[in-house]
C-alpha cells in the first residue's frame, strides 16, 4: 500500500531533455505565481500549487524534487501571506469605519488599478515602472473604490476620505507584504528543485 505523502511519480521524465523542460515550465509557473501577487491576486496559492504537482509527479530520487519539508514551508508561507494580506485589509478601510461596500469596491479597483498602473509604467520606464505602477496606482483604485463605495452609501465627505486615505495605505502594505512572502516562497521552491 502506497504511504499518503509518497509521490505519484506518473512523469516519465527518464532523459536529461524532459527533466529540464518540465523544471522550465515550473520555473515559468512560480515566476507567473509572484508576479500574479503583485496584482494583488492568489499567486501564493499558485507557487504552492505547482510545488505540489512537483512533489507528486517527480520521484523523489531525483535531485530536482521537492522534500515534503518544504512543502510545508510553502503552505505555512502562503498561509502567512493570506493572514498579513488579511490584516491590511482591515487595517485599511475597514479599520477607518468603511462599509462592506466600500471594502468590496477597494479590492476591485486596487486590481483594475495595479492592472493599469502595470501598463502605464511599463510604458514609462519599463520593469521598473511597471512594478512602482502597481503599488502606486493599485492604491490610488483602492481608494477610489473605497471612496466610490462610502459615496453610494451617503457617507459624508470627511469619512469618503479618511475611508480612502486607509484603502489606498492598506492595499499598498497588503501588496508589499504579500509580495515579500511570494519572494520567499519563489526562492525557496527554487533552491528545493535546483540545489
């Protein structure tokens, strides 16, 4: 009988060639997880996902598999990020007094903002714009949308602002934490397949 945490093994990585198109593909995959998270997305969960897919279909005799040790570390690290991201959320608009509105309408226009923040400082100064306009402008649509949401509710304008002002503060920490805990997340799959 098979052990619960025994991988699967089901590639049929037997050349060099294979082994090294599939840690490419991992590689591009954990990549796509950090930066998924700088759009204030779910990319923790994607590094932890395809380390899991590693886990069970790479034998563990090979020098490019994962220990289950890490694994571990991977899921206490995602976990973490979620709780931080969590408490900036909170610390955010809803901490200032901010309707569950405008809590809803920050979230969506920090994402459609870091998207646009993306674009435009990609289209400035590349990388390095791209990465300020995430941050930047993915507070500037928190706020909005915090703002945007505490307006539809009658809020006077006093309270749109202080509401906004803590979105736009939150996102950004939430992002930044987030980020930081998918950098080590990202380094630490990789030194599991490549060392």
């Amino acid at each position: 009988m098979q052990n619960l945490f025994t991988p699967l093994a089901v590639l049929p990585l037997v050349s060099a060639w294979s082994i090294t198109l599939w840690v490419i593909l991992v590689v591009v995959i954990l990549c796509g997880g950090f930066i998924l998270n700088l759009f204030g997305m779910a990319g923790n969960w994607v590094i932890f996902g395809v380390s899991v897919a590693h886990f069970f279909m790479v034998n563990q005799d090979m020098q490019v598999a994962i220990p289950f040790s890490v694994l571990v570390a991977l899921l206490l690290l995602a976990l973490s990020g979620e709780g931080l991201e969590f408490l900036s959320g909170i610390l955010g608009a809803g901490k200032a007094g901010g309707s569950r509105r405008a809590m809803m309408l920050s979230m969506i226009g920090g994402m459609a903002g870091s998207l646009f923040g993306f674009g435009l400082g990609n289209a400035v100064v590349p990388i390095l714009g791209g990465i300020v306009g995430i941050f930047l402008v993915g507070g500037l649509g928190s706020l909005a949308g915090a703002m945007l949401g505490e307006m539809w509710k009658g809020s006077a304008r006093e309270k749109q602002l202080r509401v906004g002002k803590s979105a736009f503060w939150g996102r950004i920490l939430g992002t930044l934490a987030k980020t930081l805990i998918g950098s080590c997340m990202m380094v630490l799959a990789f030194a599991a397949i490549i060392f």
